[in-house]
C-alpha cells in the first residue's frame, strides 16, 4: 500500500497543468453573483473529491486553497468554511485505508486526553509512512498537550517541509513558540498562518 501511494505521488508530478475539471469547478467555485451558492459549493467538494488521494488531480488542491484565500479576503464565509473543511479532509486522507484507519484511532485518544498512547499510534503512523504529513501533524498536536513543546517544534517542522501550506499546523507551531515566550518566532508563525488563511479565527486571538 505504500507503494501505491508512492506512485500516485510520482503520478501527480508528471502531470503539468490542472485538469480541464479542475479550471471548470475553480471557475464556478469564484464566479460570484454568476452561480447560486449551493452551486459553488458543490464546486469545492468536487474540487475536494478531485484532489483526494491516491489518484489526486494536479492542480485540485492548489485551487482549493485558492478558493480558501479568495473567499477569505471577499466575506464569504460560508465558502470559505467549505473550503477550509475540504483541506483538512485532504490532510487526513493518505491514499492508503489502513494508515487512515490508524489516523483516527490516534485522534479519537487524542478526543480522550490519552495523549501519550495516541503517540504511539502517530509515531507507528510515522514510520509506516514519513511522508504522509498529518502523522508529523497529530503527534505535534499530542506533544503541545502534554507540554512537550520543543518536540511538538520539530514534528511542526516535518509537516511543513511536507505541506507548507498547512495552516492549522503554522498556528500551532505559534502557539509552542507562545508557550515558549519566543514571541518573535510566535508572531512569525501567526503570519504565515495568516497569508495561508487570511479568515482562520483562532489567529484573531494572537
């Protein structure tokens, strides 16, 4: 199975520009007072399905977070929750059932403060598969709770070598830098997060 998500991974490179698919719901999803709301969201969750792996479409995720900024910036919440809500969909979606499946058992412990054995599960994650960011991101998540902060910094810094765009885990790594007292570092990370997902609401706390 990993190899499959491997390939798909390699399948996704050798493609060079976004499906015709893909521009059509970018188009619609942005098309303003042209299309009913229910059809641009109907859009973003194509766009969504799209850009799932293992056989994501080049370019889906890229125009997710397109439609993420643009709605962010124009008002349009209910749009932009969409598209924030298909995002971490993508984040938790590795291609593979079993790695997936190990996702959720880690973040249903995590539901239940049973913080160091959804450690265990992340890191089993981890090793099965390095490359799928959000096992870095859940035992970043489960280390911030248990005040671990330096380490919780280095599994940030894994998923953002993996994903740069992954605002929830820029507001977190702010959040360890806060703890921390490292504000300049703290306020960077907030700034990232923020040029990412100009409307992420937490980041109005910060």
């Amino acid at each position: 199975r990993r190899s499959m998500s491997s390939g798909a991974r390699i399948r996704r490179r050798e493609a060079q520009e976004p499906s015709d698919t893909v521009r059509d719901n970018l188009r619609l999803a942005l098309s303003g007072s042209v299309a009913n709301l229910e059809d641009r969201q109907k859009a973003v969750e194509r766009l969504c399905d799209l850009a799932l792996p293992p056989d994501a479409s080049e370019g889906a995720e890229d125009a997710l977070y397109e439609v993420l900024q643009v709605t962010s910036l124009s008002g349009h919440a209910e749009l932009r929750e969409d598209a924030e809500d298909a995002l971490r969909k993508l984040w938790h979606a590795s291609g593979d059932a079993a790695i997936d499946e190990s996702l959720q058992q880690g973040m249903s412990l995590l539901n239940k403060d049973q913080h160091e054995q959804a450690i265990v599960i992340f890191s089993s994650i981890i090793e099965k598969a390095p490359w799928f960011a959000e096992g870095w991101n859940k035992r970043a998540t489960a280390r911030f709770l248990l005040h671990d902060y330096d380490r919780s910094i280095a599994d940030c810094n894994k998923v953002l070598e993996l994903k740069p765009r992954h605002f929830g885990c820029l507001a977190g790594l702010g959040m360890c830098h806060q703890a921390l007292d490292r504000e300049q570092q703290a306020i960077e990370a907030f700034r990232r997060a923020s040029e990412v997902h100009p409307g992420m609401d937490n980041l109005r706390e910060h």
